[in-house]
C-alpha cells in the first residue's frame, strides 16, 4: 500500500512540476464546457436573406418589413431581378431568397392570386428547412391579415437549391474532410515530433550538416502524403457510398486540400515546438485543433447560431473556411471565382503559421 501511495505522489509530483500540463488539464474541461454549451445549437439565426422585387408596390415593401422584422432573417440585398441572385448563393452571402412576381400588389388588389418564390440553400439542410418553414409562415401571416373582409391569396412556392433532398451526408461528408485531415495531419504530426524529441532522436539531427526547415520538410513530408491520400478517399467514399454530388473541379478541390494540409501540418508543427511531453502534446492538439473544426467551423453546428465572440473566434479557425470551399465545390460547383477569398485566407495562414512553426522548432533545435 504504501507503494501505490509513493507512485501515487510521484505523478502528482510530475503534473505540478510541468506547469504547462497542468494549465492543459486545468484548462480543457473548463473550454470544453464554454464551447460545447454555447456552440451546441440546432436553431438558426440570422438567416442571409436576399429579396427580389422586380417592381416594388407598397404590399411588397410591407411583406419585405414582415421579414426584416422577424428575427430569423437578415436581409443581404434587394434585387430588381433574379439574374443577380445566383453569385450571392455561389459566394454564400445568401442563404436564401424571396422573389416577388412583376404586378404583385397589383394582382392582391383586384383579388386574384400572386405568386411568392422562396428559396433556400439546402446544402445547409437544417438551414434550407428553417428559410422553407419560416418565410412560409411569414407569408400566411401577411395573408390573413390582407384576407380580413375580403379574397386575398398568396401562394408561396418552395424551391431548395444544391441539395434538394436534404440528405445530411451531403453536410457532413465534406465537412469530414476537414476532421480527418486535421487528425492525420496536426495530432498525428504533433504527437511523432514530440515522441522523437523525448526519445533523444530528434536532437540527434543537429549534428548533421541538415538545417532545421530541411528537418521538418523531411519528417512532415510523409503525412503530406498521407493526407493527399486521405482526401482521395473521403472524395471516393462520398461519391460511391453516400451518392454525395461533385458539381465543381476535383483538381482544385484537391489543391485546396493540400493547401489544409499545409495548413494544419503547420499548427501540428507549432503545438510540438511548444510542448515537451506526448502528453501536453496531444491535449494541445486536441483544444487547438479538433475541438475547433468540430465546432466553431460549420461542420457540425451552424454557425448563425452561435454568439458574436465565437463567430468571431472562428475566423481564425482555418476548418471553417476549408469546410466552406469543400461543400461549395462539391454540392455548388463554385469556381475559384467566387472561392478566392477563403483560398487567399488559407494561403495567408498557410504562410503564417508555416514561418512561425519553423522559427519556433529552431528555437527548440538550438534551445
């Protein structure tokens, strides 16, 4: 007995003695909650709804007020045609959209029924079935109060784009993509880097005549190869199991996942930099990376739902803006015309982190 208490002691000893393991313990629990308990919403706020009023009347300003006053909705933009709806639905500045037929006040005057389109993006299922189920309820209210004491009838007509059916494997699949890519390449290349650094081997390289970009090109150059593989999987999983469409290019979705790659090879790099024990290690990739794609990228939880500060807080979560072009190539069939802007973001942290990692796995080397 007293043995067990002396090992007992010993790991207490070891968990206060490295100061970082016991931020991470301390720390992880108290995150997990915080983000879990605000970032766990199945309801949608702040709908992006784009309007279509080819020839404004005052019954289609008041219907366009019924919207904008319900807390659902936001309205992005007011278009005089549908033609310029479809780069708003490519770029995802829209999430939906009402389109009023030419005359429709006119039509509701002289009692004869005018026609309401409603537009949702199904690639978000949970999201098109919210634009279907609350734009269609805004309309019927504004029928029965046009309808007191007299004929009046709108007829909504519901259309769901890129993803008719509301399959959810056309949500997560290419979400998933992102999980798996961040497993392979931050845990897994955080883990080794720091497994070689307890065991001696790494600091054994700095007597060869390598320099310390060319040490780490050399270790994370094989789950380079692993995550491209990766992606060819889950791509040929998507399509052959879970029937999910491919609308856009498979080479630049294969670029932008290489380009995540690099990405998240870079943050396994900087957590291994910064962390001394397998341990520490794996728990800083698992709140630095994982919980992060999880929830704060879209994946899973749309992120309408959640509070400013989070919605602030991932921005800088690169899943996010790789989940984005992920689904948008794969279910929209966007170009890079309308997906340069979360590329170049990528490109930015690509850059980013990339230089901070080997400037920090330098100072390691020589520290």
């Amino acid at each position: 007995m007293s043995a067990l208490f002396g090992l007992i002691r010993k790991e207490v000893y070891h968990i206060l003695r490295d100061r970082r393991t016991l931020v991470v313990i301390i720390a992880m629990p108290v995150l997990q909650v915080i983000l879990f308990g605000y970032a766990i919403r199945t309801d949608v706020d702040h709908v992006r709804l784009a309007i279509v009023d080819p020839a404004p009347d005052p019954k289609t300003l008041a219907l366009r007020q019924r919207f904008e006053a319900a807390r659902v909705f936001q309205t992005v933009a007011v278009l005089p045609n549908s033609r310029e709806l479809e780069p708003l639905f490519q770029r995802g500045i829209a999430q939906g959209a009402v389109l009023f037929e030419p005359g429709f006040g006119e039509r509701l005057g002289r009692g004869v029924p005018a026609n309401v389109l409603i537009v949702g993006d199904a690639s978000e299922p949970n999201t098109g079935s919210i634009v279907q189920a609350y734009a269609t309820a805004v309309v019927q209210g504004y029928e029965q109060e046009l309808s007191r004491g007299r004929s009046v009838r709108i007829v909504p007509t519901i259309r769901m784009r890129f993803n008719p059916t509301r399959e959810s494997s056309n949500l997560f699949v290419p979400g998933l993509m992102a999980f798996v890519l961040t497993i392979v390449s931050s845990l897994m290349t955080a883990i080794s880097l720091t497994r070689e650094k307890e065991t001696g081997t790494l600091e054994a390289l700095l007597v060869s005549p390598l320099r310390p970009w060319q040490i780490i090109v050399g270790k994370v150059a094989p789950y380079i190869g692993v995550g491209f593989v990766s992606v060819l999987g889950v791509i040929a999983e998507a399509r052959l199991v879970f029937d999910v469409p491919l609308r856009g290019s498979l080479s630049l979705l294969l670029i932008e996942g290489l380009l995540f790659i690099l990405v998240s090879l870079a943050l396994g790099i900087l957590i291994s930099a910064r962390t001394s024990s397998q341990r520490v290690a794996m728990m800083g990739a698992l709140i630095g990376t994982m919980l992060p794609t999880m929830l704060l990228s879209g994946f899973i939880f749309p992120l309408e739902s959640m509070p400013l500060p989070l919605r602030a807080i991932s921005v800088v979560v690169p899943a996010r803006w790789f989940v984005l072009v992920a689904r948008s190539i794969m279910l929209k069939g966007t170009g890079l015309a309308y997906l340069w802007r979360p590329t170049l973001v990528l490109v930015a942290m690509a850059a980013v982190l990339l230089t901070a990692s080997t400037r920090a796995f330098h100072a390691r080397l020589e520290g």
